[in-house]
C-alpha cells in the first residue's frame, strides 16, 4: 500500500513537472510584475487586481525593479503573465543589438495605455537641447531601470554621445547638477514629482540663489522623438521654483502581455480568457477608479488610446456591440475546434 501511494506521488509529481515545462499553470491565478513597493505602478496594479477580483480573476501583484525587470520576467518560467512598463521599452528592444530581445519585441501586446511620466532632463544652463548632451557627463539612474532606459534609448535616437554615463542615485545627481560637479541629470517620473519639489525648496537658502539661475530643465521637441512619445511640458504650475514652461516629452505608463491570442492551447486559452475578464472589469470600473484608485494618476488614463507603434492585445480589445471583450470570433472558435 505504501510502496502503491508512493508510485502515486511520482507520477504526480512527474505530470506537474511536465504541466511547468510545457508552459501550462498549476494555479489559475496570474502573476502582474510592477515596480517598487513605493511607487505608482505597484497602486495601479493593486487597483487592478481588486476591480479583477469582482470579475473572478485571482491577480498576485508582485513588486520589480522596472520595466526591462518586467520583460524578463514574463518571459521567464515565472508566474509573470502581464506587467506595467514604459511605453519606450518596445522601441530600446527593437533597437537593441541582441537578436533575442528584438525577438521577444515582437511578441509583445499593449493591454491598456495608462499615464504619462514626463522625461525630466536637469542640467546646467549651457545644455540647451538633448543634442548638447554629446561629450558631456550625464547621470541616468540605475542600471537597468526606466531612467537609464529612457536615457538609452533617447541616445540612440539622437546618435548622441556622452563623454560619461553615471549610474548616481537621484539625490547625488541633483546636488552634482546644483554644485557645477555635473552636466545633467535625466529623471522620468509623472509630473509633479516631489523629488523635484524637494529639490526646489534650495532656492530659498541664500547661498543656493545664484546656483539657481545655473541650472535648469532642458527641453525637448526633437520631431525624432515625437514618433515614439507624447509631447507635454514642465512649467511653474508644476514646480513654483521655476519660471517659464518648458517643453518636454513623455512616455506612457502601459499595461502588457505577450500575445496570448497567438496559440491555442490550455495555458494561451486560459491567459487569454484572463486578460479579457480584467478587460471588461477595467472598463466597468474605470470611472470609479478616477475617483477613488490608489493614486490620482488614474484620471489620466484613456483606456481607448493608441500608443505609437506598440501593437493591441485581442484578447482585451475593447468592447463592442455584440462581443464582449476576450470572446472569440466565429472565426477563432471554429480554428479552436479544428486544432
């Protein structure tokens, strides 16, 4: 008996083991990777997940280290099914050197756009556009976050070479920036940030006036990055420490997956069906959320919005007369019952 309970739990455990390598969910609940314990993307996704709850979705929030953390994370073994990124991160992969992330590009879905997070570029007066930037030193944030990414890719764009690229954290690179010691900072994060707010609090310290009138924000309205993000500003309205309204740009705050419409199989099917139920119970509830969500950020989302080149996720396209969003076409179901 022993010996037939023990054959029992090795073939269990072996269609587990199996379940995992091919891809299919022991659970039926859906991982969302978002960002730190601290900031919007984590509120946003736990917003998400109590509207989703109502409709029967089971949505673990999970906290990260940004967007290219999300990306490799749903594209690991992990419980990773969807996550909030930077808008920028689909064209920094499709330029990127690495076949493989090019590829994982491709497979990429928006879900939803949500925000904006204006690129706040803080420099000394001589910068006077991002072209400026070449051969100087710059500080980006850490390694890998949306900072450094959006700085990445803005480079690219620009074909702009600075001498140095620092990894400082934001309150060093501020003090550098205010003290002649660097040459810019760049920073993105929804307006009005308190860091900034903070930061402008010096001005009022005697000795910090003329440092003032050393720096500021650098615009940007280069028609190059027009085609990948939303134009927006920086003005006193924002910041009072600041005397004229500067054009920046933004990148979207959006919701991804990979495209789970593209196979039909349990695991696509089930992810599919998934995303589609968070769907209907978005647009159900967005209203309430733009008055009552976690952070104010929700009275800026248009969940109809197109975001550049970033392609549109079927399986939580909006709804319309007759199909509620995530439910298949005559078309699809027919394809669903001949493979």
């Amino acid at each position: 008996m022993k010996k037939h309970a023990q054959l029992i739990l090795l073939v269990l455990s072996f269609f587990l083991f199996a379940m995992i390598r091919s891809g299919v969910a022991a659970d039926s609940w859906i991982g969302m990777v978002t960002g730190s314990k601290t900031g919007t993307y984590i509120k946003i996704g736990q917003d998400i997940a109590d509207a989703a709850r109502m409709n029967g979705v089971d949505i673990r929030v999970q906290e990260s280290e940004g967007s290219l953390d999300n990306i490799k994370r749903m594209n690991s073994r992990e419980n990773a099914g969807f996550g909030i990124v930077q808008s920028d991160v689909l064209g920094y992969m499709r330029r990127s050197d690495s076949p493989q992330l090019r590829k994982v590009a491709e497979r990429l879905r928006m879900v939803f756009p949500l925000y904006n997070e204006e690129v706040h570029v803080f420099a000394a007066t001589d910068i006077r556009r991002l072209s400026d930037l070449n051969g100087r030193t710059v500080s980006v944030g850490s390694n890998g976050g949306g900072s450094w990414m959006t700085a990445m890719n803005l480079f690219k764009m620009l074909n702009i070479q600075p001498a140095r690229v620092n990894n400082w954290d934001n309150t060093k690179a501020a003090a550098a920036v205010i003290d002649g010691n660097l040459d810019a900072m760049i920073y993105v994060a929804g307006k009005p940030v308190t860091f900034f707010e903070k930061v402008g609090m010096l001005k009022n310290d005697p000795a910090y006036k003329d440092r003032f009138n050393r720096v500021h924000f650098v615009a940007i309205d280069e028609s190059e990055v027009l085609n990948e993000y939303v134009p927006s500003s920086i003005g006193p309205n924002d910041y009072s420490w600041i005397d004229e309204k500067v054009p920046t740009v933004a990148v979207k705050a959006v919701m991804v997956s990979y495209d789970f419409s593209s196979r039909r199989n349990s695991y696509y099917n089930l992810r599919c069906d998934q995303l589609g139920k968070i769907s209907q119970a978005l647009y159900r509830n967005i209203e309430d959320l733009k008055s009552n969500g976690l952070t104010p950020k929700w009275r800026e989302v248009d969940l109809s919005a197109t975001i550049g080149n970033w392609p549109k996720d079927k399986c939580s396209l909006q709804p319309s007369a007759g199909k509620q969003a995530g439910e298949m076409s005559t078309e699809e179901k027919l394809e669903k019952f001949f493979n």
